[in-house]
C-alpha cells in the first residue's frame, strides 16, 4: 500500500500536518490558538468601533412640542359603530330567520329565541319558563342527556339554554364545517324535548339545595328579599326567576310539556344565524329541520302589569347573626325598557352608580373604604323592573354607608356638570362597539332587538343617542325616576350589630324578618 503524502497547511503562520486524512498540531498549542483567534477578534471590534466614531450615525432633532405628560392625553372623537347588515327571511312555516353574514373566523352561532319567560309563569306556578328551558337538553328526539352532550362535544360545539323573564333561547356555537351535523341535535333540543322524570328529579333537586344554600349567604338574600318588598308575593317580579320551595315541589313534566307546547311555537320565535354562512347555503339547512315546525292557534301572551310604586320610605332589616358583611339594597319600582328615556337614564346611572368611577362607588369605596364596590341600575324588562342601589359593606359601618347612599341619591337630582356629563357620555360610547367583539355577542344583541321590537338601525345610531342626552335630560329623569324619601331600604346582616344605628338615622318604619320570611 502506497502511503498518501502529507500536506502542510499555514495557518496564523503555524504548519500543520494532515497525514491519512489526520490533522497534527505542530508546535502551537490549543491554548495558544485559541489565544491568538482571541486577539484577532478583538482588534476587529477595535477596528468597528474606530469606523463608528469617525462617521457617528445621525441624531434626530427633539420635538419642536415636547408631549405635556402632566396630564391624561384627551380624548379623541367618538367613532360611530358600523355593523353588518340584518337580512330578514322566513321559514315555510312563517318562522322568521335573521341572518348576519361574518366570515373572520369559521364559526357559526345560531339562537332559536322563544318569546316567553319566567314573565309568562301561570299564577302559582313560579319556575316554569325557567325550568322548562332548563329541560330541553335534558333529553330530546331520540337523544338522551349524555347522548346529546357526547355528540355536542364530538362535534366541538356549545349547546345551552337559557331563560330570562322576557325570553328564553337555545343557542348553538359550532364551526361551520360541523353545522350540517349540529343542526340536528339542535332541532330535536328545541322542538322536540321529552322532559324525563327522572331528569326533572334531578334538576329540581339542585334547584331547591340552591335555595338551602343561599340562606347564610347576605349578597343572595338581600336581592331576594327586596324583590319581594318593592313588587309583593304576587307580582310575578316579586319571586326570582327560579321559584319558591313550594312552587317548586309543585312542578310536574306534564306542566314543562303543557308549557312548551303553548310558548314554543315558530309565531313566537325568531331564528337568528350570524357567521361564516351565506344565506343560500344556509336556508335549505333550517327549511329542512325548522320548516316543519307546525302549532295550531295563536299564542296566548299576557303581558307582566306594572307594579303599584311605593308612597313611603321604610326599612327592613333582614337578621343574619354573625354576617360577615351588611348587604344593603335600596329602590323601587323603575321603567320599562320601552321607556323614551332610556338613554338619559343610561347617563344618569352612569354617573350614579354605572361604573368604577360613579358617584356611589368613589364615596363608598375609594373615599371611606365601607366597601369593595358599590353600584346602582335600572333593571329594564318588558314590564317595569327595578331601580336598585347596593353594595356589601362592613359590618360596623353599615349605618354611615346608608348615610352616604342616600348622600348621592340626593345629590343626582341636582344639575351635572359638563365635565362629568362627557364623561359619562364618553364612558359607554367608546366601551359600546367592545360589545360586538364575537358573533355571540351580535347574535345576543339580536336578540334584545327581536325581544323588544327594537328599530332595524337601533344599535348604529346607539353612540349617536347617548351624545345627544344633555344635562338636563339627566336631571329630567332623575326627579321623575329617583325620589329618595320613597325608596324601600333592605338590609340583610347581623340585626344586633347594625339595628341600633340604622334606626338612629330615622330613615323610615323599621321591619325585622328572618331569612326564612325573606325567601318565603
């Protein structure tokens, strides 16, 4: 075998040897070589770096205005909210469909909205809308609860059901690619619930534990007995939405069946679909599993009357030995969402009550630190709900809490100033387009527009309508929906710790219940 003759190689001036394909190291170390490839590279950076200071890069100018940072930056103007537009079919069966087309993402929400709630409760049966709704997915078509869960989850859907006093919906949330086999589900769900015994017992059972439960809890019990006190036991918002112990007990699946069949009909419902669909593809789909949906007669609806309004101001005292906090709610009967004012009430709650920064909530919070958070609202339904002021206060301060709540329901029926007005006004302008963020959210508004016969253009002129509430519209509706010497006072909290100084600020008459007589 002939050996392969070896090669010099110079590198940094020292030779080395490859023989056989094997480098050899002549006389420099590694050391040394690591050392000298050191120097190199530092003689480089020397190098850039003299380069550098020879021709320094440009330096920008300072700003002819330096930014005044004494002071928030101002608001710029409100943007109005362009939205899609509403297409408006019908069904064969004359089921109105509402459909948005949005195609960001490959979604699709659908809402079978049904136009009866815990409103339309029969009398002595409070908790049926609620339940009924509450029932549907429970077991419907051939389906039963787990199976329509599984196929739900399968298909990487969200199926619910909900109820409100004015209305109650099956929603279906889906990728579009899966709608084909959702809609199915989604129909039986809907049209088709066979309301098992079984499930009834269930449910029913978790719904009166709830109501065990919320006995040794102040926030739950002080909404629950003010109810009671503005609208009495037998107005329908007089009682939660889920019913009492009794009504409860008394409920039967042939009452849930009786009460579907009467409400749940394609005259006293509206279907609204907003996503990745296009009206074409879409409306054989709900023909085919909507369109057959058949009722005979008209719906039979009566409206919720409006509440008496309460003449005088008084207070009770809900005893809860040992509570950790007092919860205070103090109102009356409020408006109805068809009210003209809504937008001027909007203002005024804004500034009252409506946000981190409303009057009730820096006194009672920020300024005396009685509470975490304190709020106000018009609870607007079909018939006139509540107008309520609350928070959860400590203990020891329940009485001066009560002193500054009544301090700034005094105080908003004086006139607003232009700053806080703008304020206001700006808060729920620029948060407003936020609530149109996913197609969820649109179909939800959708829905408040189908619930309460709302205009086509509502919410694109909504920003428009809060900018042109003035100061004295506020001040108008707050001396026509605020009168502090008439408003029902409830406190639910320890009755020995807080009683002596409530009655010290003679707000009113002084009632003492029981947790028991509250929820009653």
């Amino acid at each position: 075998m002939t050996r392969r003759p070896a090669s010099r190689i110079t590198i940094i001036g020292q030779p080395l040897t490859a023989v056989g394909g094997v480098r050899r190291r002549g006389a420099l170390t590694s050391g040394l070589l690591a050392s000298r490839l050191l120097t190199l590279f530092l003689a480089a950076l020397a190098g850039v770096a003299i380069v550098r200071a020879q021709n320094p890069p440009p330096q920008n100018p300072p700003p002819p205005n330096p930014p005044d940072r004494s002071a928030p930056p101002p608001l710029g103007p409100v943007k109005s909210l362009a939205l899609p537009p509403v297409m408006k079919r019908a069904l064969s069966n004359g089921l109105p469909v509402w459909i948005v087309e949005s195609h960001e993402a490959p979604l699709v929400q659908v809402s079978l909205l049904v136009h009866a709630g815990s409103g339309d409760d029969p009398a002595g049966r409070f908790g049926v809308a609620s339940l009924t709704a509450a029932m549907l997915d429970e077991g419907a078509g051939t389906r039963s609860a787990l199976e329509i869960a599984d196929e739900v989850e399968f298909l990487g859907a969200n199926l619910s059901t909900t109820s409100t006093f004015d209305s109650s919906a099956v929603r279906l949330n889906v990728p579009v690619a899966r709608l084909a086999a959702a809609l199915p589900v989604m129909a039986d769900v809907a049209l088709r619930p066979v309301f098992p015994e079984s499930e009834l017992n269930r449910l029913r059972q978790e719904r009166l534990t709830a109501l065990l439960q919320i006995r040794d809890d102040a926030a739950a019990v002080a909404p629950v007995a003010f109810a009671r006190i503005v609208f009495g036991s037998a107005h329908r918002y007089g009682t939660g939405a889920t019913g009492t112990e009794t009504t409860l007990k008394a409920i039967s699946a042939p009452q849930l069946k009786e009460f579907h069949a009467a409400m749940y009909r394609p005259s006293n419902a509206t279907l609204i679909v907003v996503g990745d669909i296009t009206p074409r593809t879409l409306l054989p789909q709900l023909e085919k599993l909507f369109g057959g949906w058949r009722a005979a007669g008209p719906v039979k609806r009566t409206p919720v009357p409006t509440a008496a309004q309460l003449d005088a101001r008084a207070v009770s005292i809900v005893d809860m030995p040992s509570a950790e906090q007092s919860q205070i709610r103090i109102g009356w009967v409020g408006v109805a969402r068809a009210t003209p004012d809504y937008f001027a009430l909007e203002v005024l709650n804004t500034v009252l009550g409506g946000s981190f920064t409303s009057r009730l909530n820096q006194n009672l919070r920020e300024t005396h630190g009685y509470s975490y958070g304190a709020s106000s609202r018009f609870d607007m339904r079909l018939s006139a709900g509540a107008f309520q002021a609350g928070a959860g206060v400590q203990t020891d301060k329940t009485a001066e809490a009560l002193s500054e709540f009544f301090n700034e329901l005094k105080g908003i029926l004086k006139p607003i100033d232009a700053e806080e007005l703008a304020k206001a006004k700006n808060y729920i302008a620029l948060g407003f387009p936020s609530e149109f963020e996913t197609i969820g959210d649109l179909a939800g508004h959708l829905e408040e527009m189908a619930v309460y016969r709302l205009p086509d253009d509502y919410f694109a002129r909504y920003i428009a309508n809060v900018q042109a509430v003035t100061a004295e519209a506020v001040q108008r509706a707050a001396a026509r929906y605020i009168n502090p010497e008439k408003l029902a006072v409830v406190v639910a909290g320890d009755r020995k710790t807080i009683e002596p100084g409530i009655r010290a600020l003679n707000l009113g008459t002084v009632r003492i219940t029981s947790v028991e007589e509250a929820l009653q």
